[in-house]
C-alpha cells in the first residue's frame, strides 16, 4: 500500500510539474522590437520576449539564451553559436547579445528559456529567427547605381524648390524615364539559401522570375538621399531555380525626381530613377555567390509614362512588353545600363515597416452629375491607389481624379488637397485589363471617371503597415464613430515619415510626429517609424544647431515655416517618447548631442529663457 500511494503521489508531481512548465512560456521573441526581422545592421542586436502564462503575480527571475547559425544545430545543442548560460534578471526588452562577432547577409536563429522566482524553469521557446544586412560600406562597392539615363549635375535641383518651381529655367521640365532593368543569371549548384538587398531611387518593384519579391509598396522609404539612402532585404531562396533565373525591376521618381508637371508641393531633382541591388546566394556545398547591379544589367523604358508624388501616374499598355521579367524574354533591343555615381548617401537598412496595402474599399455609391462624368464614392477617406479592370478598343483611355470631397453640384473638387493630381491609362485592347498606379498616392473618398467605363472600382488603402496594437470601443456610439476618424486620420498619414496630410503636403512634418504621438502609439507599433523619424532630424539639424520644420527637409521654406520651435521641439520630444514608451536608451544615446544643441540653439533665441517666436496658432479658420 506504501508503494502504491508513493507512485501516486510521484505521478501527481509529474503532473504539477508539467502543469507549471506549460504555465510558462516565452513568446514573441523579438530581435532589434521585430518579430524575425531581416536586415538588421546593429553588431550588438537587443533581444526580447513576452512570458506567456495564467499564473498571477508571475516575475522573470532568470534567462538563458542560445543563438545558432543553424536550426537544426541549435535544437540538438550541436551547433550553438553562442549561450547567455543562466542570467539572474528580470530583464526581457533589450537584452543585449554578446557573442560572436555577427556576420553580413547571414540567418541566425535563436531561442530562450526562463525562471520565475521559486527556480522552476520553462520549456525552451519555439525557435526564432533573423537575418543581418549588409554591414560595411565597403562590401556594396561592387554593386553599383545604374540607370537608364543621367540628369547633368548642372541640371539637379537639390535641395528642392517649394511651389511650382517656374523660376527655374529648363530644369525639371523634362519627364523621367521610369525604367525597367533586368539581369538573367545561371546558377550551376543547389541552393541552400539566398537574399537579396535592394533599393531604388525614389521607390522600386523587384521581380524574381516573373513573380513579386514583396508585397510592399513605395519602398524604400524615402530619406535625405545625400546623406542616406535605405535598402530593403528579402529572403528569395524559394523563387531562385538551379539554371537560368531574371532578376527584373521598375524604378519610379518618388521624393528623388519630381518634374514641373500637374500639382506639385515641391519640385526637386537629385537625379533620373536610378537602381542598386546585391543578391547573395549560399549552395548547400558550402560555397558562395553574388549577382550585382552594374553595366551588364539591361534597360528600357516602361509604359509607366509620367509618374510623380505629387500628380499622378499614367500608363499605356500599348508599350508593354510582355514576359519582360520572365527568363524567356528576348532583350535585343534593349539597350546596357549605365553606371552612375549615385546620390551619395551611405546604404542602410530600412528599419521601419513598410508601406503596403492594407485594406481594399469597394465602391459604396456611383452617381453621373454630368454625362460622361461618373463619381465614385467609397464611403471612407483613405490614403492610397485606385485599382480598376476594364475593356475596350487599343488607344482607348480612363482618366481617374480622386478627391476628398465633393461640390455642391457634386463633381469632384481638390481645391484644398492639390489641384490637377490624377491617373490615366491608355489601354492596348486585349480582353479584360487590370491596372494599379505603382509610385504615387493621393487622400481621397470619391474618383472622378472619364473615358472608358471600369467593370471594377477599388480603393486601395496603403499605409505603413506597423501592427496595430491597441483599439477602442464603447457602448457609446458617438465615441466610436470619434475614434474611427481619428484612427483613419493616423492611418492616412503613416508611411516613411509622419505627414499632416496625405495629397497636398506629404511631407514630414514634426509637429506631427510628437503631438499625435501618444495617440499613435497606443494604437500601432511606431518604435522602427519614430527611430527613423529622429535619423531623419539628426541628418535635417543645420550646424547651428536649428532644427528645421519638415525631416527630410526636401525644401527649405522661408521664416518661421523652416524655424519654429513647435516643430523643431521634436528632436528633444521624439527620443525622450521613445525611451518612456519602449525603454529604448539607445535612442537617447545617438540623439543627445543633437538634443543639447538644439536646446543651445533655442537658449540663444531666447529672451530671459522665454521663446517667443514661431508660428503660433498661424492659422485662423475662424466663422467665415
């Protein structure tokens, strides 16, 4: 009887024992605030984790972590790279790795335990992931800018020039080539893995053997390209094929290239689209290889006629070339890229998420004021694109103007979201045509259409697509009709930067950026957006010490529209949000010297340490 109520009561602890380990768990590990990011540039990346469990007043005593370069190696203990071995801390955000100098273009993977306060330990974690960038500057030199034509230094307009930029002269009247480039590639050996860093200036599509590599849009983000210019890493392993394989892409002007055509905030030229690419492959032999971009890649134009931040987008299908990203494609008349010397800005990762499209609207309401003019109303104001399929005879054309709102009569008006923004396109008469503007975007609710009559009519909404990690409701109807304005209104002005408005300005304007933040944060993951917007200011800061209104500062405006302390207060705001919010020091230590000067700058304004200048509650929309 002794031996059998010892088993049972050994099996019970078997089952307590059990029961607490499956109470506690990691999850979420995260690397640089990123669930398996890729890309990363730091040395010494920060890891994190939640504790998943039902136990109340549960606290972290300890940790162990393993990395590997290797899954399967760091799950049978054969292959660790490196152990934290067993760290009494409570300590899950921001837990420094200290290994093993980390490599450039390599995936690591990774997994932790933890401790509560009476020494029972977890399970191991599920395994995580990330991958680094490419980490010197040195190793891009063999992947040069190329391009399908040069805009002369004496041509270039940097920075840009507010307004319609008239006083010019002949620059920037000249439409840029957005172009295609290609490059096909043998590969003799099995692949174990491959990446791809990418970036094109202003923004790019990549294509891998006729397929998309990303669902992202208007990438890279858009920075001071003299002094920045962001890349992107993909992991392509699964669409690279032993034999012949096409790497394809088509660049857009973006902030970059911005012509004197239709409506436009700015006008700049920092140079035509130009396109820089290393894909790095790893064969299961052991061995390695690289593709870059350089004068073998070939180029031509695309039917992407006109296309600019500020006006618009048009197409004409009639200049297609089909399969030209496919590796059956016949370039005979396509012509070499030409190398040119680039912006200048040193390469890094993209760090903020990007830009995609995250929610499709379809039409709520059609209405014809005037007879071959049809109002399409989606029922919601968003940022984005329209996408559309029609019919019809080759030649044939759709104009689409979007707006915000509608006049009296109600046609379409921009009135006060920047006159003269549309897209055309021109079709080439085979069946049923799809088209999606690709490198520009507007706020809109209603469309205007001309021309050919759309079978479908979507709105695209893109946004930075930070995950959302806060929402409200109530049993309050007229709160939450409040926080669905408010919510589209933050939604609409995320991207690279932080915008007060998605059609008219599009620029990043700082006043935003902090006085919204507290509201932006408890809705959406603004850590890699905020860190980037305090770069973009570090880089903006003139020597004295000023922080101008906008980062990027694409234009210099006049008076208190460039200096104001309402605005310029970010560089002291942002890093200190960031550290309250997230628990980042790291952003406080890489922002300090330019806190201090611009608090030096504004003390010399100063007036017995009172600041009184700026803009001020400049404008007063009044009764009337």
């Amino acid at each position: 009887m002794k031996l059998h109520n010892k088993c049972i009561l050994m099996i019970c602890l078997c089952f307590i024992s059990f029961d607490l380990l499956a109470s506690l768990r990691p999850v979420r590990l995260t690397v640089e605030y990123k669930e398996n990011p890729l890309g990363i540039e730091v040395a010494r990346p920060r890891l994190g984790w939640w504790i998943d469990t039902d136990r109340s007043g549960l606290k972290q005593a300890a940790y162990q972590i393993q990395i590997s370069q290797s899954k399967k190696g760091l799950l049978n203990g054969k292959s660790v790279l490196w152990t934290s071995e067993r760290m009494s801390s409570n300590l899950n955000i921001s837990v420094l790795y200290n290994g093993p100098e980390l490599k450039s273009a390599q995936n690591y993977y990774w997994r932790v335990r933890v401790w509560d306060a009476k020494g029972m330990a977890s399970n191991w974690s599920e395994v995580a992931g990330f991958s680094t960038g490419i980490l010197t500057q040195q190793e891009w030199a063999n992947a040069s800018w190329i391009a399908h034509e040069v805009l002369a230094d004496s041509m270039k307009v940097i920075p840009g020039v507010h307004g319609n930029g008239d006083g010019l002269g002949s620059k920037l009247l000249k439409r840029a080539v957005n172009p295609y480039f290609q490059k096909l590639f043998y590969l003799n050996k099995s692949i174990e893995q491959a990446s791809v860093f990418v970036s094109g200036m202003g923004q790019y599509e990549l294509y891998l053997n006729g397929l998309k590599v990303s669902a992202d849009f208007l990438t890279p983000g858009w920075t001071n390209y003299e002094k920045r210019c962001l890349y992107n890493t993909y992991d392509v392993t699964s669409q690279l094929k032993r034999g012949e394989n096409l790497l394809g892409s088509i660049v857009g002007g973006g902030f970059f290239y911005i012509n004197r055509e239709r409506y436009r905030k700015v006008v700049s030229g920092y140079g035509y689209p130009m396109f820089r690419l290393i894909l790095k492959i790893r064969y299961t032999d052991g061995t390695s290889e690289e593709v870059t971009t350089d004068e073998s890649w070939k180029t031509a134009p695309s039917p992407i006629i006109y296309s600019s931040i500020y006006g618009g987008e048009d197409y004409d299908a009639r200049l297609e070339q089909k399969g030209w990203n496919k590796k059956m494609f016949d370039d005979a008349n396509w012509k070499n890229a030409i190398v040119t010397k680039g912006p200048g800005g040193k390469m890094a990762s993209q760090v903020e998420y990007p830009v995609q499209v995250m929610d499709t609207i379809a039409v709520k309401e059609i209405t014809v004021p005037e007879a071959g003019k049809s109002i399409y109303d989606f029922g919601q104001n968003a940022s984005g694109v329209v996408s559309v399929k029609l019919s019809g005879k080759r030649g044939d054309k759709i104009k689409i103007t979007p707006s915000e709102l509608l006049t009296d009569k109600g046609f379409i008006t921009q009135k006060s979201s920047g006159e003269n923004f549309y897209f055309e396109y021109t079709l080439k008469g085979d069946g049923v045509e799809e088209w999606t503007p690709k490198f520009t975007y507007y706020g809109f609710r209603y469309v205007m259409i001309e021309g050919v009559k759309p079978t479908s009519v979507v709105l695209l909404h893109t946004r930075n697509s930070a995950p959302a990690v806060g929402s409200f409701s109530s049993s309050n109807e007229l709160f939450n009709k409040i926080y669905s304005l408010i919510n589209w209104s933050l939604r609409s002005n995320l991207v690279s930067v932080s915008t007060d408005c998605p059609h008219r300005e599009k620029l990043g304007w700082l006043e935003q950026a902090h006085l919204m933040g507290e509201s932006v944060r408890f809705n959406y993951d603004v850590f890699h957006l905020y860190n980037k917007i305090v770069d973009d200011i570090i880089e903006a800061q003139l020597p004295d010490g000023m922080v101008p209104s906008i980062a990027p500062e694409f234009v210099a405006f006049d008076g208190p529209f460039r200096d104001d302390p309402g605005y310029g207060s970010a560089a002291v705001i942002l890093p200190w949000y960031l550290y309250k919010w997230y628990g980042d020091v790291e952003v406080l230590r890489k922002s300090y010297p330019m806190m201090k000067k611009y608090v030096s700058y504004l003390q010399h304004k100063s007036v017995s340490n009172v600041i009184s200048y700026g803009l001020g509650d400049w404008l007063d929309i009044g009764p009337n």
